[in-house]
C-alpha cells in the first residue's frame, strides 16, 4: 500500500497551480480575498497605453463582488478611467483556464472585448493578443504559492504580447495594430500595505526585452515586515531571475508617490534603475482590502523608466522608455494623484 506523505500532498498542489496561471482561486471559501486579471498595451509611438482589469473582492462579512475596471491613457491629455461592479454570483470566473465574465467584459487566451460605463465615460475594446512566450513567475519557489506568506501572489501568464484590434474612448477609436503588451493575475488576502510594481517590455534601445519587478512591504500580524525587491528579467530568451533568498537580502527598492528605484542582483546579472511619471500621467485608484482598510493604487501605464543592465557576462546594456508600466500602493490619502475610479 502505498502512503501519500504531505510533502507528496503539497507537490501535487504546487503542480495543479502551475496547470493553469490563470486558474481563479477564489472558491468561496475565504473570508477576504482580493483577485485580478489585468491588461496593459502601449501604442509604438509610446502616445497611449489601454489598461484592462477584472476583479474579485470578498471583504469580511459581505458578499463577495466582481468589478471591471478600464483606463485609457494618452499623453498630454487627462486619463479616463471606467468601473463597473456586479455581484460575484452574477460573474464567471474559471477555475480551469483563462475565462472570465463580469458584466460586459470578457476575457480569455488570446482576446478580450467588452465594455465598461462610468458617470458619462465610456471604454469599448476589442483586441486579441497573442499568448506564445512562457509565463513569468516572479516567486522563486512553488511552495510560495500554496503558503500562507507571502500574502499576496502574482504571476505574469503573457509577459509578452502583441495585440491588435481597437478600443475607443467616448466613441473615439483607437485602431491597435501590433501593439507591446502584457497580461497578468495576481490574488491574496489583501493588498500589500505600501508596494510599487512595474512591467515593460518595449524599450528604445532593444526589441527584446521584458522586465518585471516590485517592491512591496506587507503587514505579518501587527508587524510591518521591511521591504522585499525582486526583479526577473528576459532577454533574448534567456532568463535572469534576481529573487532568490540571496538575492532578496542584498536588493534595494525605494518607493516614493510618483517613482520606484532599486538594484537588483543574483549570480548572473545586476541591475539598477528608476522608474517615474508626472503627477498627471497617473490616474488614482480605490482599492479596498478585505478588512476594509482603502489602498490607494496610482496607475501610470506611461511611465518612463532608465535601466542599467549587466546580464551574464555580457557588455552592460542601458535602456529607456516611455512605455513602462509603473503602479504605487499607498495609505495615504494625500498622495496628489486624480483619483478616476
């Protein structure tokens, strides 16, 4: 006969979650949960980007909702963002693959449309998106997560996708052809009390580049741990991951209202570098935790980044955008960001 050890138990769980990153794991168990699947393009001219995001949210004694969510930026110009919210019993959410439902959006490998409207502002899409390159784990263990810390996972299933189709704003149409992009999801028992997490993967000075990091600091009981950086790295296909223990004790991050700092280092590769944006290239979010404390996300999807690159023996490599995603996490209520939604 044979005896399944709980080392056997947690192994098989590890490798159900790596089935499907996309997989939902709310199951209406947990008393407070936070969920997202999210979208960002950036146009080539690094004029606009479209963010698109689904989400769950059970806060403790209520019921849990789902809410879409949709900003369009565009340079120079005031962002518009739309929110809509439904009770989670009225959306889909699967517990398989990559498919979602709330409202009038959907979302699935390789397409999302639909259509959020918001006191007079109105966000239409429909784009399809390519799903080839492989998903972008920043944790560097499975074990994380299955475990009850870190209290809020995230993985990057499309770190690097070309979308086509359109969006428009109000009814003005946007036409997107091969455009840079991402998807992500990322669940928890909360938001993380103060963090900044970036993306991009369309540079001036190379075409194959994606980077991806955060820093964050979570709240362990009623102690606030000290700030973790991780960054992974892809270029030219090769993978330079700067999140192993070693790694997390020597990497520094510095978050301010509108910028991120932060080197990184592992075995292979070093890097540092800022990322930044004007007050009015970010849009404020209410993101409210299950315990019903209020996050204040400020979005930017243009921001600009400068990064200096020393990956595996190669000559350093220093890149620029404009076209870099950057989100900051906030207490704060007097950040100075618009809040759109």
């Amino acid at each position: 006969m044979t005896t399944t050890t709980l080392s056997d138990a947690a192994l098989s769980e590890q490798y159900a979650i790596m089935r499907d990153w996309n997989a939902v794991r709310f199951d209406g168990s947990q008393s407070g949960h936070v969920e997202s699947y999210f979208i960002k393009l950036n146009s080539p001219d690094e004029r606009r980007a479209l963010w698109l995001k689904a989400t769950i949210l059970k806060k403790h004694g209520f019921e849990a909702v789902a809410e879409a969510w949709a900003i369009a930026f565009e340079r120079g110009a005031p962002s518009v963002g739309a929110k809509n919210e439904t009770p989670f019993v009225d959306a889909e959410f699967s517990s398989e693959r990559y498919q979602v439902r709330v409202a009038q959006i959907e979302m699935e490998n390789g397409r999302t449309r639909g259509s959020i409207e918001h006191e007079e502002r109105r966000i239409e899409w429909d784009l399809t998106f390519s799903t080839d390159v492989a998903a972008l784990v920043p944790f560097p263990y499975m074990k994380m997560y299955v475990a009850k810390l870190p209290s809020s996972k995230l993985v990057t299933p499309n770190p690097d996708s070309a979308f086509s189709g359109h969006y428009s704003v109000n009814g003005a149409r946007v036409e997107v052809d091969a455009w840079r992009g991402m998807q992500g999801h990322n669940w928890g028992r909360g938001h993380a009390e103060k963090y900044a997490w970036a993306h991009c993967n369309q540079w001036h000075e190379t075409d194959d580049l994606v980077v991806e990091g955060l820093t964050a600091r979570v709240r362990v009981g009623p102690i606030l741990a000290p700030p973790l950086t991780l960054l992974c790295v892809r270029h030219r296909g090769v993978r330079f991951d700067l999140n192993m223990p070693g790694s997390l004790l020597r990497n520094r991050g510095d978050i301010t209202p509108r910028s991120w700092r932060f080197t990184a280092t592992g075995p292979r590769a070093r890097a540092e570098g800022e990322l930044f944006a004007a007050t009015d290239d970010f849009g404020g979010l209410y993101y409210e935790n299950p315990d019903g404390a209020m996050t204040y996300c400020l979005n930017s999807k243009i921001a600009e980044a400068r990064l200096k690159l020393e990956l595996g023996g190669r000559p350093p490599l220093t890149v620029t955008t404009r076209s870099a995603a950057l989100e900051i996490g906030t207490r704060d209520p007097g950040h100075g960001v618009r809040m759109l939604v």
